[in-house]
C-alpha cells in the first residue's frame, strides 16, 4: 500500500437489499484522505443508506468497507474512526453547549476536558455562547455545536447526513461556507449528503451524483457542470438544453450534426456517446452560454458558431440576467440566461431571434437515454 492511499475511504462493491428491493447497487467509491465528499442524488436514491453502511449502522449486503488499509465491514459503528452528524441535531437539551460538546470525551473517562472544548469553541466560533443551553442557540449555532460534538472526537471521517436541511436559505449559504471553513481547517475527510445540487457545487471538492441507487457520475463540480455524461447529470446538476440531433458526419475531432435545419458543431471529445454517421445523438448547451440576438442581426453572428432561430415564449427579468424561453423548431422550451449588461429592448415575448453559441461549449449525450431524467418534474414525481 502507498502512502497517498492511507487515510482514504474505499468501498468496493457495497450493496443494500431490504427485502427484495435494491436500496443500493454493488458501488465502488474511493473517498480521498482529507477530501470535502458529497453524495448527492433525489430523495430516496440511497445517499443515507451508503452513508450508514460507512458508520457501521447498516450492513452491507456485499462488499466491504476500508478506512486506510484497515477493513471496518464487520466493525460495530462505535469501533470505527468516524462520527456522524445527524439533521436532526440530537443535543442533550440539560446540557449546556460546553458539556454538550464534551460529551464524547466524558464517556470516554476523560476529566480534564476545557482545553479540547475550548479549542472545539474557538473552531466553530462559538466561544462566547459557552454556558448556554441548546434552546438559547439559533438553528444554525446549534448545528454547529452538534459539529463540534462530533469533532473533538478526532474521528478520520466525519459523515453528515443532510446536516443543513432544517435550516433557512440564507441561514444554510452562512453555513455552507462555515463547514467549509472548518474541514479545511481540521484537514479530515468530510462526506456530506444532500438533495440540493448547489449546495453539494459550493463545498466539495468532489461529488458523486447518485440516482437510484447507483453513482451515475463522479467529478469535481465543475467536471460535472461543465461535462455531465448522463441526461440525468445534465438536469439534475442546473439546467441543460438537450437537442436530439442527427450525426452527419462522425469523422473529424468535431462532430457534425443535423436537428432541423441547423447544423451544428460537437466536439467528440465532450461526447460521452458512441456515434456514428447516421446515429442520433443528444446535444446539450447550458442557458447561460448562449447569446442572443433580434433575428435583424443575425449578420453580426461570427462565423463558426452554432446557431438556431427560434421565437421569444417567455422572458422574466430576475436583475443579474433575463431568462428567456425560446420555442425553437429543435426543442420547444429552450432557455436562455442572458447577463444584464446591455439590455436589447427589442427582446419581448413573440420577437424572432437567433440563438448562437461556442460550438466547443456544446456537451454531446447518448440519444438513448431519457430525455427528461433529472428534470424537476421527474425528480419530485
Ligand atoms: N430500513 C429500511 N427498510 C426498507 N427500505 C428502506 C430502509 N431504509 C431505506 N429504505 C429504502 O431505500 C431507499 C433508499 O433510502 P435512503 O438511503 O434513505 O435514501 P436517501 O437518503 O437518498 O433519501 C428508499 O427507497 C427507502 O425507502
Ligand atoms: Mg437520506
């Protein structure tokens, strides 16, 4: 074993069958040492599963856990290395925040204890709220307290469970930024799950995308953003427009491809499908690579982007950008975010326009797959 492979979590083909349903499929994932990891996927895809059978709290049923070069699989989830932090923040509400904190050392037989709670205070900046109760503590304080409960145990890897769920937007963004702080500050491994795609972009360093009980994707979030694989990546993680299209030719570095009357550019290198002249192929373009243009100006288009004509459906002026829905005879509700720099006045409902982008920025999926997968309304369906 080498030394980069130490303190990482593997699971090698881990699987969860309750009864006859298959909770998780057999799922091999290395979690790097030191890495902030999410698992990211729809309610009931299986995140909390995996998560258990980590901490010990499940049994897998096959494969293994390893944390570094030691096999935990048939370890109880006291004797492993690791602590959980619950949604459910699960303090001891006659406790204030010091004994709450240092609950796990008490346990332990440990006396002397101030030094260790201090330190765990000062790291999630709560030093001053030391002698308080749980309910004197807003939601996102308490949060933090469960963290620092969990930590000055010195586990290797800490798994939290929707930790952020019960909290307010603004609240949630506060400490997304703040659990960011802190793994960067402890160095450890932190696997954190959760339904919501922004949160798992803003703090991790690498997020597995799971539906259904499988890993549909692994990447950095901008690997996944910038070069989803699948159609449900591509929706799940913002919003793809998907065009079914025709290969025309499948020769050179970039593909060429019919939908409609366009044709269009694709870099076979950001096509995760087979292809060949003749096939079908999904090509997706993100909202906000798009440029948009009253049809009168389509002269202006530089050579050598992709274009499409269509007509203005909607438009809502959100500040930052305006956000357009576009019938175009490719696909009916395309979506275009467009910066607000200079507003063209012209743009309204109805107008004729043209659409155009990078050809390099399109991303090119296999035709076989369902459209619409990861899609809000199949997600919550
Ligand atoms: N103890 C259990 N018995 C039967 N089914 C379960 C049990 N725990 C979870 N499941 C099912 O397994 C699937 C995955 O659950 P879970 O891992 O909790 O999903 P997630 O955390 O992604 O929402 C769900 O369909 C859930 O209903
Ligand atoms: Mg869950």
């Amino acid at each position: 074993m080498t030394d980069t492979t130490r303190g990482d979590v593997r699971l090698s083909g881990i699987s969860k069958k309750y009864g006859s349903f298959q909770a998780v499929h057999p799922l091999d994932l290395t979690i790097p040492e030191g890495s902030f990891f999410a698992l990211l996927g729809a309610s009931g895809c299986g995140k909390t599963t995996t998560l258990r059978m980590i901490a010990g709290l499940e049994d897998p049923t096959t494969g293994t856990v390893r944390l570094g070069d030691q096999d935990v699989t048939a370890l109880p989830p006291y004797k492993r290395p690791v602590n959980t932090v619950f949604q459910s923040y699960a303090l001891f509400p006659h406790l204030d925040i010091t004994e709450n904190i240092a609950f796990g050392l008490r346990r332990r037989g440990i006396k002397s204890v101030k030094k260790q709670v201090d330190d765990m205070l000062e790291l999630v900046q709560l030093g001053d709220h030391a002698r308080k109760k749980p309910h004197q503590l807003s939601g996102g304080q308490q949060q933090r307290v469960a963290v620092a409960r969990a930590l000055i145990n010195h586990p290797k890897v800490l798994l939290l469970d929707e930790p952020l769920g019960a909290l307010d937007l603004k609240l949630r963004r506060q400490m997304q930024l703040e659990l960011k702080r802190i793994q960067t500050e402890v160095g450890i491994t932190f696997v954190h799950v959760t339904h919501d795609q922004e949160e798992a972009m803003t703090m991790a360093d690498q997020v597995a995308v799971m539906n259904a009980g499988r890993v549909e994707q692994l990447g950095s979030p901008a690997e996944l953003y910038e070069n989803p694989q699948t159609t449900f990546v591509a929706n799940f993680l913002g919003t793809s427009n998907l065009i079914t299209a025709e290969v025309a030719d499948s020769s050179g570095d970039s593909l060429v491809v019919k939908a409609g009357d366009a044709k269009l550019s694709l870099p076979a290198a950001r096509t995760s499908a087979e292809t060949r002249t003749g096939g079908k192929v999904l090509l997706g373009i993100r909202p906000e690579k798009i440029s948009l243009v009253h049809a009168d100006e389509a002269g202006t288009i530089a050579a050598g982007r992709n274009r499409i004509t269509g007509r203005i459906a909607q438009s809502s002026f959100i500040g930052v950008s305006t956000q357009y829905v576009i019938d175009t005879p490719v696909c009916d509700a395309f979506e275009v975010y467009v910066q607000n720099i200079e507003r063209d006045g012209r743009l309204t409902p109805g107008t004729e326009v043209v659409l155009h982008w990078n050809p390099e920025h399109s991303f090119g999926l296999d035709a076989a797959q369902d459209i619409d997968a990861g899609t809000e309304e199949e997600v919550t369906a």
